[in-house]
C-alpha cells in the first residue's frame, strides 16, 4: 500500500462519522482511531540529579572537660563518575523511540563499555513507528558507558552513549 493511499483513507475516515477503521490487504495492516474526546500526555520523566557536597576538614577546639574528644573530622570523598570527564563525546537519539541494544533479542549487543567504535559504526536501534532506525557512533573511540537501558523509550536529544573520543 503506498502512503499517498494511506494518506486518501485517512482523509475519507477523517470526513466520516467512522471512529474507527481496520483494513488488510496483501499481509499489511491499517488501523485508524479517531480521538474520541479523550486527550492523552505523555509526561518526561523526570531527571534525578544527585550533588555531592565536599565538605573542608573541621576541627574542634579542645573543651577543659574532655580533651579526648577532640577529633579531625574527614571530608567524605566525593564518587568519581564518568559523566564529569568534559573530554567524553556523547551519543544521543535523534528521535522518539525505544532502543535497543542489539538486532534482536537473542543477538549480542552492538557494543558494550570497552568496545572501539568508528564514525560509522552502528551502536544501537531506535525505534520509531515500527521502523528500526540505526544510529551510528559518529565518532572514533571507546564506549565508556551505555546510558540507557534496553528496551527503554528515549526522547529526542536524550544521552545514549559515552564514548572517550581517540
């Protein structure tokens, strides 16, 4: 079926008092709703920041009561992540969609934290509207860390990929 079909069906149904239309032809499949008056969002979801805080040493001055008490106090230190490393190049999806990290799920992923990626190495799968689209590396390096997990919905612009960049 071609799209300027598709789009004709959609014009006709649109006109119609029909709310919805399912049409089979030649192993594809079409399904038309209209909105019925009821409106649906989807929300982001939202990004939890953590920030550490690192603290300067204190010291306490010594009481006449209880001069064992007196201690310095450490600084916890602070978890060292990926994301701070400003030379990292990121990936990120082009699209709304699902991804996913290999071309099936009985497959090996396309690359895991550790693997040597070219420009035009595929990394993942992004799909959108039933079409699996193949997102590249776009750059030479390393993938440091997968950012998303598979299966999940990404949004346009969304970090997919740390790569160190050679």
């Amino acid at each position: 079926m071609k799209v300027q079909e598709i789009r004709e069906l959609i014009k006709l149904i649109d006109k119609s008092s029909i709310d919805e239309f399912v049409f089979e032809f030649e192993g594809s499949k079409v399904e038309m709703k209209k909105n019925s008056g009821v409106t649906y969002s989807i929300a982001p979801q939202p990004v939890v920041v953590q920030e550490t805080v690192q603290a300067a040493p204190v010291q306490v001055e010594s009481l006449p009561a209880a001069p064992s008490a007196v201690q310095e106090v450490p600084a916890p230190e602070a978890p060292k992540s990926v994301d701070t490393d400003e030379n990292l190049h990121t990936i990120t999806s082009p699209m709304v969609g699902t991804f996913y990290q290999s071309p099936s799920p009985d497959a090996e992923p396309y690359v895991k934290p550790g693997t040597k990626v070219t420009g035009d190495t595929i990394v993942c799968i992004v799909e959108a509207m039933k079409l699996f689209n193949e997102i590249e590396a776009e750059v030479n390096g390393e993938i440091v860390e997968i950012l998303v997990k598979d299966g999940q919905l990404v949004e346009y612009g969304q970090p997919l990929f740390s790569v160190k960049p050679q």
